[in-house]
C-alpha cells in the first residue's frame, strides 16, 4: 500500500515537473519573439527619434519658402511635415539662388529602407518591386489625402493601375473583401509574402479565417453565409473538394458571373430542367463528378445510388423528375451540402421550401441506403 501511495506522489511530482518546462519553454519562446520584433524594429526606432527631435534647418527652411504646398496633405510623411527636407533631397547653393540647379534625391527603395522596415525579404516578392525606384510608384514620398500617400484614389485603383482587374467586369456576384476600403490588401501582402500569389495565408486558411462565423451577405444577396469554417472541419460528412481541395477549386475570391462567386455554373434554384444541351445547370459540379451519373441507362459503374442495375435514381431525381413535369428537375443542393452536413455523403439535414425547412432523414446501410419523413414516405434503394 505504502509503495503504491509513493508512486503515485512520484507520478505526481513528475506530470508537475514536465508541465512546469512546458509552461517555461513557451515563456522563453515568447520572450525570443518579442526581442527578435525589437531588433528588426530598432533602426526605424532610432531613425524616428532623431528626426522628432531635429527641426528645420536654414536651408531646409527656404525651401520651403517654394515648396510648402507639396507637403500640405491629409495624410503626411514625417521628414516632409516636419520640414526635413535634407532626409531625402540635397540641394546646391545656386539652387537656392535661382532655382535652375537640379536637386539631387535620394529616392530608390534602398534610401527608404534606412528608416522603413525592409518589406522585400518574402519567398514571393511584388514584381513591382524589383526596381530601384519601386515605393514611389505606389506612394507619394510627400503624403496625400489617402492612407499611406497610394498614388490613386483607392487601393483598387491602384492596383489596377497596373493589374488587369482580375474578375472582369461582367458580374453577377461580387466578394466583400475586394469592395472594401482595403480591397486588394485584406488577402494580398502587396510587398512580399511567403505564400503564394502574395497572399497573407495560405490560400485554404485566408478564407477560413473569415469564413470560421456566420456572415451577413450585403453586396450580392442578403443571405446569411453559414460557418464553412466548422462544416469544412466538423462535419461528420465531408466534401472531399473542401477539405482536400482548396476554395478556389470552386470559387473565384475577386467575383464572378455566376452564383456565389462559383467558377462555373451552378443553379441554387431547387428546381431545374436538366438538360446537355446548352449550359449545365451543375457544370461546377461537372468539373470534377462524371456527367453520365446523370444517365438513365449504362450507369451501373458510375453511381451508387439506384435500384440495382435497373434504375438509375440520380437519374430518376434531377433528369426526370421523378415522373413530373421535367421543370421539377431536383437540383444538387437540395440533397447535397457542397462542403460538409452532419449525414452521409454529405447530404442535408434539411432543405428550404419557400421559407419552410423540410427535414431529411438520411440512413445509410451496407448495401444501399433509405430516405425518410420528407418529400416521401420510406424509401429504400438497393444496389445487389
């Protein structure tokens, strides 16, 4: 009794000790980190104290006897509002005379990065970058009337001055994040970055770290977008493009002509008349799943939902309707849920019927599966 009680103090003593290490060892990590941001941020530091403690010289005084309006902004550089102008500009005496003497500037990124935090140092690196004299073609040295001196009214614009707006002009639905103020830099790092196409995260994880609440849609509909971030992970039942795909295999993250930012067509209408000729009602769908799991004969090997070899029940739901008029077509999205449901095969809980929510009860078995309580009574398929 007594060596089972000191082993259990032993075991005790031992979890507190490793726990205490860990606990350490975090500390230590943070302290690193916090440090290493100190070191990087120490020059600028040093810069800024200097100049908040400089004032205008004479010369930099007559200068700006002229030049007084180019730093008369909303938004102002430090050097040029508080009369530095020798931080970036040196100018010789008959300048001062007559004004014919060319200034000489200091104005390639390397004369920025004495005071300013290098930005150019990520695996993926703005082309715009590469020249010597790549901050002034985005910002003004001066200031402006919009944040951080952008040469245009908008960040948009300004990326666009050189960028070929990515969606098009031709939209139906349109992502938030690209109409905002910040646009273009709420994904994009618009120096550097260690992720692809300059993005701020990997591509699936920039999305999800928006996308991990529910949203109010307010540019292109008004629907609440639900957490994709929880069905992506949580489900019980997952689409096997969102969670081994990346968003973008479906969805186009600047706008679309389509529904929902989709890259192709996709209807989000319960009912459709399905047909191969002209564009496909779930031509995105399409993109990775067989079409002819649609067909009405020769589908053994291309679904697993029907009645052994003898009826395709794909085929029997979204071609024909189940024996209706073909307009009633059901569409993908009544039984699917494309990134992830709590059924198998992802299917949903529920559906919307003009307001009403219509439960779905879905049963899988070993050789089939059953549908219950919803648009119909018991209904089992068997494939053997």
């Amino acid at each position: 009794m007594k060596n089972k009680i000191l082993y259990n103090l032993v075991h005790f003593i031992l979890i507190l000790f490793v726990a205490s290490c860990v606990q350490q060892n975090s500390m230590l990590q943070t302290q690193k980190s916090t440090f290493s941001a100190q070191l990087s941020n120490l020059k600028i530091n040093r810069q800024l104290s200097q100049m908040t403690s400089a004032k205008p010289s004479e010369t930099e005084q007559k200068c700006l006897e002229c030049h007084r309006p180019i730093i008369q902004n909303k938004f102002s550089h430090f050097p040029a509002q508080a009369g530095l102008c020798s931080t970036c500009h040196t100018v010789s005496a008959k300048h001062l005379e007559d004004g014919k003497d060319p200034v000489q500037t200091k104005d390639t990124a390397a004369d920025c990065f004495r005071c300013h935090t290098q930005n150019d140092t990520g695996k993926v690196v703005h082309g715009a970058l590469s020249y010597d004299q790549s901050c002034i073609a985005c910002h003004n040295p001066h200031g402006g009337d919009k944040r951080f001196f952008i040469k245009a009214e908008s960040v948009k614009e300004l990326c666009i001055m050189c960028h070929t707006a990515p969606e098009g002009t031709d939209l139906k639905t349109k992502h938030g994040p690209v109409e905002d103020q910040r646009s273009c830099t709420n994904c994009h790092n618009p120096h550097s970055s260690d992720n692809d196409k300059m993005l701020k995260l990997p591509s699936k994880d920039l999305c999800l770290s928006c996308h991990d609440k529910e949203i109010q849609a307010t540019i292109s509909d008004t629907r609440i977008i639900p957490n994709i971030k929880k069905k992506v992970e949580e489900a019980a039942s997952q689409h096997t493009g969102a969670i081994m795909g990346d968003c973008t295999t479906c969805h186009n993250p600047h706008g679309s002509k389509y529904n929902r930012i989709l890259l192709s067509n996709y209807s989000i209408s319960n009912y459709n008349n399905y047909s191969t000729k002209g564009e496909n009602p779930y031509a995105l769908c399409f993109t990775c799943h067989d079409p002819t799991m649609l067909d009405q004969k020769n589908f053994v090997d291309k679904t697993g939902f029907r009645i052994k070899n003898k009826k395709n029940m794909h085929w029997e739901h979204v071609v024909n309707a189940n024996g209706q008029d073909p307009s009633l077509g059901r569409s993908c999205k009544i039984c699917h849920d494309p990134h992830g449901s709590e059924q198998d095969f992802h299917i949903n809980e529920s559906w919307n019927m003009k307001g009403n929510q219509i439960d779905i009860k879905y049963t899988k078995t070993d050789n089939g599966g059953q549908c219950t309580f919803t648009c119909h009574d018991v209904k089992i398929y068997n494939r053997d």
